[in-house]
C-alpha cells in the first residue's frame, strides 16, 4: 500500500479488496465490508464473533442507491428517506434477489440507512456500492463511539479504522420495518419515533420482544450492548443503599447519576450524566466503557426519566444492565 494515499483512499482499496475497514458514523463506529462479496462479509461475522444468521445493514450514500438493494419500495420507504437521509435511521425492505444471503441472514429483508458522518458519506460516494457494516465491538459487548474504542476490540487484527472523532448522537440507528401492511419499530434509536410517526402520519407499531428461538434482530437479545462488570439499575436512593451496603464487603463501586444533590459517599466513585437526553445518549456509550475498566466491582446507574424522548436511553440501558434495584 502506498503511504501518500489518503485514509480515504486507503480504505477505498481495502474494501475493494475485500477486506475490513472500520468507520465512524454518525451513531456508532462501523464494522464494513462490501456488501456485494458474501466472502468479504463472512470476514465481518469472523472478527465479531457474531453468529452467521444475524442480517447486517447495508450502507449507502443516499436515497438514489436505495433502488440497487431492495425492490417494491413503498412510499413510506421514499417519505422516510427524503425525511432522514443521511442520519440515524435504517429502513427494512424487501431485497432484490442479488442482495448475497451472507448480508441478509438469509431473509428476504434487507435493512438500508445513509449514514451522515461526512466521511464515510464521501466513502459511501466515491464506493458507489454498499457498505455491509454492524457496529465494530466483539459480539454482545458495548457499541464503539471513538475510533480508539474499535481499536481496543479489535487491536492489529483490523487493518484500518478511519478516524471521524466522537460519534455525535452515541446510540444505534432506529429500525423501521416496512414490508408488512404496518410500519413497525423494530429498535428505537438516533431518530425519534414521533419525529417518524409526524412523516407518516400514523403511529409505529412497537416490536413486541420475540423470543429467543425465532430472534433475528440481534440488536433485541438482552446480552446485548453490556459491559463486563455488572451494572446495576435503579432510583438513586435504592443506590445508596446498595453502594453502603457494598462498601461494608469493601467492594469498589462506581455511581453514575444525574443528581445535583448528590452527598458524596466515601469511598464511592461518583460520576455525574448528563441532564438531557441527546448529550446522555451521546455519551452513554462511552461512559460505560470508561468505568467498564477493571477497576470497579460494581457499577450502579440511576435510571433514566421514564420519558418518551429518552426510548432509546432506556431500550439501551435496559440491555446493559445486569439487574435491578428498587
Ligand atoms: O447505527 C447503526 O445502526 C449502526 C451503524 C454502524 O450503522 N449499526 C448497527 O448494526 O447497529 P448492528 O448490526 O449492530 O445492528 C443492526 C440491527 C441488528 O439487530 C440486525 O439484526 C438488524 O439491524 N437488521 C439488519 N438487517 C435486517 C433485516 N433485513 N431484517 C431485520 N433486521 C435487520
Ligand atoms: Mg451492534
């Protein structure tokens, strides 16, 4: 590889080539591949140790790409698109039948979304194809929002991970699905569903959990998005309680709250989150990782606001945590 070339450039060859390139979007840092060479997505699968049947979405630059990967494109598909491309929301549509099965899972849906990072927009641009990419952390573990955060998944072992700063919204896209009669929400996400729901003009249908032998969407397994060290949720008094009654075994105990009145316990480590729901969700991420160090036996989380702009806070804590408390 020549060393003059551009990052851009260089992952422009490796994708070509069929190998694995890490990018920044605008929720998550992404895992790619070329979701036209089934052995290129395989790879993808292998590094994350993700099970084979679980489709990966497809990134493309905008809404003309759309008709290359999925055919008897409803309206909604197009309103939703003009509406939300390039951001933070992915669109389930029935494939075309070259749409490689690696990609898919098998099914015969493929999820799109057109990233907004302006980098790996000007990828999906210059690539002119479509970018097969799932967030870029080992299966079941936190959703990378830095770039350094991939290269701790991953070390050496990924070539090369383009380097877009921080991921600015911090969750995973919303999921749509709309190849039933009935636009459904299959994971809230960076796009509010009521903002989806004021284009439409009709309400979303909530994904009702399956269970576990049909899961197909992995994003719904409740392993999924945890940290290592157990993470307790609950009302910041039932913390107290628990990190005093904790601290009595001498175990290091992490606090992360939106108190402003918070009394400083001693010997508990307190972190405050932020107040309003997009820097939390922007931060989340991130956060966890920080106290998910080894250095902690315990982390506790004051549950979010059970409020409807914070869904996406609280479908992602819900996941992580490893109990309840209160
Ligand atoms: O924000 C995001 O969506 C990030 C960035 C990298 O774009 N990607 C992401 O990918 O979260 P992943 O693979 O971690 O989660 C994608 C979810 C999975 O739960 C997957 O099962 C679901 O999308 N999905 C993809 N294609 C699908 C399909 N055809 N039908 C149903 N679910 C699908
Ligand atoms: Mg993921």
């Amino acid at each position: 590889m020549q060393t003059s070339s551009s990052p851009l450039d260089q992952a422009l060859a490796l994708l070509k080539a069929g190998e694995l390139v890490g990018i920044p979007t605008e929720t998550v840092y992404g895992l790619a591949a070329d979701a036209s060479q089934p052995d290129a997505v395989a790879k993808i699968f292998a590094m994350k140790g993700r099970p084979a049947d679980h489709p990966v979405i497809v990134h493309i630059a905008g809404r003309d790409q759309l008709s290359d990967w999925a055919q008897n494109i409803p309206d909604a598909a197009w309103k939703l698109a003009d509406a939300f491309w390039p951001g933070s929301l992915t669109l389930i549509l029935q494939r075309k039948a070259h749409v490689p099965d690696a990609v898919t899972g098998g099914q015969d849906t493929v999820g799109l979304r057109a990233p907004a990072h302006p980098l790996t927009h000007e990828l999906l641009q210059r690539f002119g194809g479509g970018l097969a990419a799932p967030s870029a952390n080992q299966f079941g573990h936190v959703s990378p929002t830095t770039a350094q955060h991939v290269f701790n998944e991953f070390g050496e072992k990924l070539g090369l991970i383009l380097d877009g700063g921080p991921c600015q919204v911090g969750v995973e896209s919303t999921i749509v699905g709309l190849t039933s009669e009935h636009p459904t929400l299959l994971r809230p996400g960076g796009v509010p569903a009521e903002a989806i729901e004021a284009v439409l003009g009709v309400k979303l249908i909530h994904h009702e959990k399956p269970s576990t032998a049909n899961l197909r969407v992995s994003g719904l397994l409740d392993s999924h998005y945890a940290p290592r060290t157990p993470l307790l949720v609950g009302p910041l008094g039932a913390l107290e309680n628990e990190a005093t009654r904790r601290l009595e075994t001498g175990e290091r105990i992490a606090l992360l709250h939106r108190s402003h009145m918070l009394k400083a316990v001693h010997g508990v480590t307190a972190h405050a989150m932020p107040m309003m729901a997009e820097p939390y969700a922007r931060d989340l991420y991130a956060t966890l990782r920080q106290f998910d160090n080894g250095q902690f036996d315990v982390l506790l989380l004051e549950t979010p606001p059970q409020e409807a702009n914070w869904l996406a806070v609280n479908d992602r804590v819900k996941r992580a945590a490893s109990g309840w408390l209160g």
